[in-house]
C-alpha cells in the first residue's frame, strides 16, 4: 500500500487590473514537482505499478484561469476555474502520466467574516497513460468524472485562507476497468502575497 505525500506543485499567478469593484480575472503558470515517492513495494517487496505510487517521477508544466464575481452585497461569489497539467516526459522506468483537464463552477456564501461555504461543479478528464518509453498505451486508465464538491472555507486572516472540500461523485466514465473512490477529503491553503 502507498502512502505519504504526492507531487507538489509551485504556482505563480498574475490577476488583471480589476474591471470593477466585484470582478476579477486571474492567469497562472508553474510546475509539479517529482518530490512524491516512486518506489514504493507491495506486501512482498516488489514495486507496484506507477499508477498506484505516490510520486509521478517527473516535472510538467500546469497552467490555470480563472474568472470570478461578487455579488453587490458580497454575500456571494461565483467563480470559474480552467487548470490543466501537461505530461513533458517519461519517469525512469519509462512511464507517462496522460494530460489532466480540470475545470470547476462554484457558488461561495459568506457566513461570516471568518466562515464561507462553498458548492461546486467539478469536471475532470484525464487521457490514457503510456509505457515502455511511449510504444504501449496502457489499458485501465483514463477517463471522464464529474464532481459535486461541497466545502468550508475559515479566513484566518485578510490575506490567509484555508479551505475543505468533499468531492463527491456524480458521474464516472472510466477507460476499462479501475480503482474508483467514493470521495475523499481535501485541504488548500492560499496566501495573497500583495494584499492591501
């Protein structure tokens, strides 16, 4: 069994001069990095397959967008989000991560100054992976999932945020047959470097 934690990825972000009062627009670059584990064993010491292990083994490129408004009380917040992670290359053992498509539609109420609630519409597609340096394509895996995410977000400061989500399955179309979860708990902390 594989534990630990997984890839991390480094974003930088760039928001537009605001358009007005409650819009925002905001474009991102950065890497996942290859600090997550890549051989971890099975109960008899051998390694198990790259889909299962923790650690992707390389450095690929994510890019986002995202779009976003208040409404005129700032009760609500709506918000898009486009984010995609390109595979650039094989791992050692000539594995290769298929490209991620993620985009999310969500609705934030503000409870309070410090409490806001949040409900959202994830989509997720995936393509297949490859192996023995890109001349297999690898069976089971892969695949279409839509999310309904609900979740909680603490300000702990003007500029500091933590959130919770719960991703829960609406719809899954996977490639063959795979390990699905039935949903999974989900952490994010941001810090506004700049704030005023």
């Amino acid at each position: 069994m594989s534990h630990g934690f997984g890839d991390a990825i480094l974003m930088g972000k760039y928001r537009f001069p605001v358009m007005d009062e409650w819009a925002n627009i905001t474009i991102g670059a950065g890497v996942k990095l290859a600090n997550g584990r890549l051989e971890e064993p099975d109960g008899s010491g051998s390694r198990i397959s790259d889909n299962l292990q923790i650690g992707s083994g390389t450095i690929d490129p994510v890019l986002s967008i995202y779009a976003s408004h208040a409404s005129l009380n700032k009760k609500w917040f709506f918000y898009t989000n486009f984010i995609t992670r390109i595979s650039s290359d094989e791992n050692i053992y000539g594995y290769k991560y298929g490209n991620e498509y993620h985009s999310t539609f969500s609705a934030n109420y503000d409870l309070t100054d410090f409490i806001f609630l949040q409900s959202s519409i994830e989509f997720i597609y995936t393509e297949r992976d490859t192996d023995q340096y890109g001349h297999r394509i690898k069976r089971e895996r892969g695949g279409k999932w839509l999310y309904w995410t609900p979740g909680i977000s603490l300000r702990l400061t003007p500029d500091f945020i933590l959130d919770m989500q719960y991703p829960i399955p609406v719809y899954q179309y996977v490639n063959e047959s795979q390990l699905i979860s039935p949903g999974f708990l989900r952490m994010n902390i941001s810090y506004e470097l700049g704030g005023e």
